[in-house]
C-alpha cells in the first residue's frame, strides 16, 4: 500500500464522491413522496455528512500511513480497504438497482413505484452493508474444515487412511497481534489428530517482525508424523522497499528461521522421505513458483532429484498455476497442495457449486481438481490480506485422508 501515491488515494476519493452523488441523485428521487420536510432534509444531510467523513478518513489514512512506523501501517492499511468496500460496493449496487427499476418503469403502476422502488432501494443499499459488516467482523475468523476423501493406486499399503491437514496463507500480519483469533483453529487442526500438517506458503505480509510472538501460538500445532512448509509469494520481502540488500537477506532469514521456532521443516526445492515398514512416500516443496509478474524461484528438477524412484509423492507449492505448467502430465506427483488465491476472500459457496471472480484469473482457485491420476487441491486460506473481511469465503482448514484405490 506505501506504493499508492497521493494522487492515487485522491484518484480513489474522486471515484467514491461520484458514485455518492450518483446515490444522492436516486435518493432523492426516492424520498421525494415523503410528506416530512425535516425527515427528508435529516437523510440529505446524513448521507453527505457520511460521504465527506469516509473521504476525509481515507485521506487521513494515507497521510498517517507514511508517518507512522511500519507495525502500525498494516492496521491502516486494512482500515482503508474497509471503508473503502464497505461505502462504495453497497452504494454501487444501490445505483444499479435503482437505475434498472426507474428505467424499466412499466414493471410498475405509478401508484406501487411510489412504494415498491423505494423499499427494494433501501434493501439493496443496506443489505450489502450489513453483508459485508458480518463479513468483516464474523466470518473473517468463521474456520471451516473441509473434508476430502482421495483414492491414489500409487498409494503404499501401509499408507492407507494417512491423514493430512492442509492450510494455507496465514498472513500473521494482518492479525495486528491478535494471537487469541487463531486458537479455534489450532483447536479444529488438533482435534483432527493429523499424521502430516503442510503449510504452503504466505505466512507474512512482508516483514520478519510480523512473526513476534506467534512462535508460541502456533508451536501448540500437533502431527503426528511431522509438519513440512514452503514458501509463498509474501514470504521473500519482494512487495517493500529495503535501504539495502543485506536489510531485506536479512529479513528473509528470519521468516526462515522462524520455521525451526515452531517445528515445521521448511522445504526449499528439496524432499523429505517418509518410510513406514519398507515402504516410502515423498514430500517434496519447491520456493514460489508462479506466472508473471509472480516470481518463479520454484525449481521442481532440483526438489525431483533424489526421489525420482518413490513412487508415492506430495507435493507443496503454493501457487496453483504451477500444477498447470510444470507438474501435470509432466511429472508423476500424485497430489499437489497449493494455495495463494484466497478464493479472492469472496465468492458462492453451495454444496457442489463454486464461484468467484478469482476464477477468471486463475484456472485452479479452490478446492480439488483431477486430471488423469494426479490431483491438485487449492484451499482458501486461512488468514487475510488486503480486503479485513470474507464473503461466502470462510477461512479453510483442509483434511485430507488418503485411501487405496
């Protein structure tokens, strides 16, 4: 966000007011029936006082962001993207239905669009509202567990039932410190009695300092049989400014050695093997590998090299677009977990039916994908980042256990 200039911040202001007076425009259209002077004049001048409070706050929020110091303008940051979603998409969608109503006035008689627009007006203005306030204050921290059954052949015999917790894109940043949002989930994973825990990858927004005091929230994570990692795109410091390269090494360092802190083995284009009465599977991690403008330090040739023969293999790579381009039909990992997209914090979640905007940027934004033999499973994210909310998005836990087939 410190890359957002002035200009830009007033550009975002200027395209606020001009939604607002479009609203006002229908507001007033709207309220004209009402016999009360001094009820309509007292909506007009809550709606402007609003308006001028939201743009003021923004501004203040970017004068403020490059004064205070950099453990304080993650919270600005998240403050900014609230106001902004939570005045302009309720008020947008607002403009929208009015418009079509008033446009398509036979729908009407006269007599019911002096009741009809205005009540569908106001429903479609504050419903989103209030939406996305639930998305914000409740379902950001609303932890699901979403349980898949997958049957490999190349399976080890000894392997069958193996269960994995999969999770994804904490962003311990955005939480402002706030350890305690985090124990329901850590309560779910370990109630689940996982053998494995793999995290890929986005554990920071940026900065090494983001991770103080976490170490001793997320060490209470139990596996039975170990806990692996990767890197993401956030993970290498590449999204801020450094007064030198030795200042963003060193910050990399300890985003990689916070690992060790709490028990998980940090895979970097290398496997682990994993042995149960002489049979042997693979987990293998590669660093971020993804299609520009993401950088592609990922190098799945160099993690293959010494598990080629295992038959069996899992591996973590935090951006889905990988499996596309490098491991399906061109490798024979049964099982790749990826995350990244968040499923854009945002979207419909019913039974079978999945849908988000994100789906016209990425080809594998959430949940389990198939081609052939090989499986691909996207999970949503655990945390946030940018918009402090998550609509129709809970954040995920994904169990996975393994079966023969």
């Amino acid at each position: 966000m410190r890359s957002y200039s002035l200009f830009a911040i007033v550009l975002l202001c200027l395209a606020l007011l001009l939604i607002d007076i479009f609203a006002f425009y229908w507001l007033l259209s709207i309220t004209r029936p009402f016999p009360s002077t001094l009820l309509k004049n007292s909506i007009y001048f809550a709606f402007w006082i609003f308006t001028i409070g939201l743009i003021t706050s923004i501004l203040i929020l970017k004068i403020r962001l490059d004064l205070v110091a950099p453990e304080r303008q993650q919270l600005l940051i998240s403050r900014l993207y609230g106001l902004t979603v939570s005045s302009f998409i309720p008020k947008l969608i607002f403009v929208i239905v009015i418009s079509i109503l008033y446009f398509s006035n036979h729908v009407f008689s006269e007599s019911e669009s002096l009741i009809v627009i205005p009540l569908i007006g106001v429903f479609s203005g504050f419903l989103p509202f209030f939406v996305i306030l639930y998305a914000v204050f409740s379902a950001v921290y609303r932890f699901k567990v979403h349980h898949i059954k997958l049957k490999c052949d190349v399976l080890p015999t000894n392997f069958k039932g193996l269960r994995i917790v999969h999770i994804s894109d904490l962003h311990l940043g955005s939480f402002n410190f706030k350890y305690h949002v985090l124990d329901r989930a850590i309560k779910k994973i370990n109630h689940l009695r996982p053998d494995f825990i793999f995290f890929t990858g986005d554990l920071v927004n940026n900065f090494a300092w983001e991770l103080r005091g976490w170490d001793s929230v997320l060490n209470q994570l139990s596996a039975k049989q170990g806990k692996y990692a990767v890197l993401g795109n956030h993970d290498y410091g590449d999204y801020s400014r450094w007064e030198s390269q030795k200042e963003k090494q060193d910050n990399f360092r300890g985003i990689r050695d916070f690992y060790k802190k709490i028990g998980f083995k940090l895979l970097m284009n290398e496997a682990g093997l994993f042995e149960k009465t002489n049979e042997r599977m693979a987990i293998i991690g590669v660093e971020n590998w993804g299609n520009p403008p993401f950088k592609q330090y990922g190098d799945l040739q160099k993690a293959l090299k010494k598990v080629n023969d295992i038959p069996f293999k899992i591996l973590l790579s935090h951006d889905p677009s990988h499996w596309r381009e490098e491991v399906a039909h061109h490798t024979n990992i049964a099982l790749t977990l990826s995350g990244h997209t968040h499923g854009m914090q945002a979207g419909i979640n019913l039974k079978n039916k999945k849908w988000s905007p994100i789906k016209y940027k990425y080809e594998h934004w959430a949940g389990l994908y198939k081609e052939s033999k090989q499986y691909l499973y996207v999970t949503r994210g655990l945390g946030w980042m940018g918009f402090p909310g998550r609509l129709g998005m809970r954040p995920e836990i994904t169990y996975i256990q393994l079966e023969k087939s």
